[in-house]
C-alpha cells in the first residue's frame, strides 16, 4: 500500500464582509482559534458549532500554528473592528439602564 501525500489547503474562506470562515459553514476563524486558545478541543469545539466538521477543525488549528504571528495580525484586526462597531452601536443606542430604572418605578406604583 502506498501512502499518497497531497498538500492540502486549509478549509477557509473569505465572505463578502471580508471575513475569514471555517470549512462550509458560517462559523468565523476567531471563533475556532479563541476556542482553542482557552483550551476547548477539536472535538468540543465540534460539538458547540455543529455546522464543522471535525477535520476542518484540526485542519485549522494546524493553519494556526503553522502561521501563528499572520493569524494573530487578523485576529487583532477583528478584535479591533468589533471594538469600534460596539462602541459605534453604544454612540446611537439610549442608555437602557434609565429605561430599566423608569420601567422598574412605575411598576412598582
């Protein structure tokens, strides 16, 4: 028996958001990635995004260590766009603990 070895591509792709997802479902590379970083399994990280399969998984994880400081740069940049889109929302949203406050005094008139 011959063992045939193919370089493989990493399972992942960009949307039109310019985001990164992994093999064929809608789950996002920080996602894996800071799954593992906290220490979850392939298998547990599996188990919590059903859309993955299990060796597009590993696969990833594989990709990230392979390319720790690229993957790193992109997860720095996607922190930084959530930070600046939370604060955007938080710029135009009421403060909804005076809503709560004011809910909270008339129900208890």
């Amino acid at each position: 028996m011959n063992l045939v070895l193919e370089r493989e591509t990493p399972p992942l792709w960009e949307d039109e958001t310019g985001a990164i997802r992994v093999g064929n479902s809608r789950v996002l590379l920080e996602i894996v990635i800071r799954a593992f970083q906290d220490g979850a399994s392939p298998e547990s990280i599996v188990h919590r995004y059903s859309t993955l399969s299990l060796s597009d998984v590993y696969n990833t994880i594989g990709y990230y260590l392979r390319h720790q400081n690229a993957v790193e740069m992109y997860l720095n940049q996607r922190d930084q766009l959530a930070e600046s889109v939370q604060q955007r929302l938080s710029s135009i949203q009421p403060d909804l603990s005076l809503i709560r406050s004011r809910l909270l005094s008339q129900q208890q008139c």
